[in-house]
C-alpha cells in the first residue's frame, strides 16, 4: 500500500505531525505565560523593595513557607548544629 504525500507528512515516521504539532504549540503558549509572570513576580518583588521591604528575606519566607512543618524544623535544626560547628553561635 502506497501511501500518498499528505500521509507521508501527516505521519512521518510513525509520527502524527499534527498531534505534535499541538503539543509543541501549547508549550510554547505556556512558556509565554510563564515568562509573563515571571515579569509580573518580578515587579511585585520591585513594588516590595520600594516599600521597604528586604528581598532577598521576602524570597526565603516564601521559600520556607513552601515547606512542611516537620522539613522546617529539621533544616533549622541541622543550621544551628552546622553554626554551633563553626563558632557562630
């Protein structure tokens, strides 16, 4: 069985050209989305800053705030034995 030009195209390979070529548009799509807020983060981090706020402190609250309970309180532990290590306590 001769398959004709637009099959050909259409399934090069064994691949659905226009199944991959939706999901490499909605990535694409999602990308741009992503690089917006991004944007929009970076200016609320800007706004912050202009009112006073320390950044890199705001990054780590968020950061924290990501975490469990439990994951905070071991990270805050292991911190104080590594500072008690070095003297810094």
């Amino acid at each position: 069985m001769a398959l004709d030009s637009t099959e050909t195209k259409a399934e090069a390979g064994g691949i659905a050209g226009e199944r991959l070529r939706s999901l490499i548009e909605r990535i694409e799509r999602l990308e741009e989305e992503k690089k917006s807020l991004a944007n929009d983060i970076k200016d609320i981090y800007a706004e912050a800053k202009s009112a006073g706020f320390d950044v890199k402190v705001l990054r780590k609250v968020i950061s924290l705030r990501r975490m469990e309970a439990q994951e905070r309180a071991e990270m805050d532990e292991i911190l104080t034995l590594y500072m008690h290590a070095l003297g810094m306590t």
